[in-house]
C-alpha cells in the first residue's frame, strides 16, 4: 500500500486557498479534497482559520457567504485527521503561535508542514518533519 503523503497546512495559505482562484494555494486545497494526501490539522488551528475567515478586512475584501465557510468547516470536519492539541512545543520564540503548526504536525505525524510564514520556513525541518512552500509540495504530489 503506498503511503499518502500528510500535511499541515497554515492558517495564511487555507484562508488564501478559499478566496483566490487559481492560485497556488487554491491549487492545494484541490489536491487535498481530492484526497491526493491527507490534511492533518488541530482544534487550535481550525480556531485561528475561523477567526482570520471573520476579520473585518477578509469580510470586506471577499465577502465570504456564510454558507460557503460553513461548507469548508464540515469538509475539514470530514476529511481531515483532526488532532487533539495534546501536544505542545515552545521551538518558535518569535511568534509562539506558530508553535501549534509543529505541535499538530508531530500529534499528526505529518511529513510536511506548508507555510509561507518565516518563523516556521526558517527552520526548514522540525523532529523529521520537511518545512516548505505550497509549491514545492504540489510539484511534490503532482
């Protein structure tokens, strides 16, 4: 049986891959709802998506119909393995939030984690775990 690649993904490029068409990020999240490899996420992250999907400057600039959000949400709920934030790390001193990304990625035994975010980028791996740019991983699965 082959092994389907696990992902976590930031909360940047699943809010981005919503409201943008034909992009890079929207290009992921076609691959993911296609199962072409597994979403791994958290309670904390799923959190902070809601959160950004509800700021004003989103709800001004892409005008999201509520229903759509709703419909991703039960997605997630539905095709996603959802870890439990049991794990924790402080390996990221400059902005602790980007700490669940690593901590869900090792609860979730992902192989990579997907961001454009410095703080987690700069490390480039963590515990085995590859740290890289939503391109180089849909090069990777195509």
């Amino acid at each position: 049986m082959e092994h389907k690649l696990k992902a976590v993904i930031d909360t940047n490029l699943f809010v981005s891959g919503l409201f943008s068409k034909d992009t890079v990020s929207s290009r992921l999240q076609d691959h993911w709802i296609n199962l072409d490899f597994i979403l791994v996420t958290s309670i904390d992250i799923i959190k902070e998506v809601n959160r950004v999907m509800h700021y004003p400057r989103i709800q001004q600039r892409f005008n999201p119909d509520p229903e759509n959000i709703k419909r991703f949400f039960k997605l997630i709920f539905r095709k996603a393995l959802i870890t439990k934030d049991h794990y924790k790390t402080d390996r990221i001193t400059n902005d602790p939030t980007d700490n669940k990304f690593l901590a869900c990625a090792l609860e979730g035994k992902a192989d990579y984690i997907l961001s454009r975010d410095p703080h987690l980028r700069n490390l480039k791996h963590y515990q085995g775990i590859q740290i890289i740019d939503a391109t180089a991983f849909v090069n990777k699965i195509k």
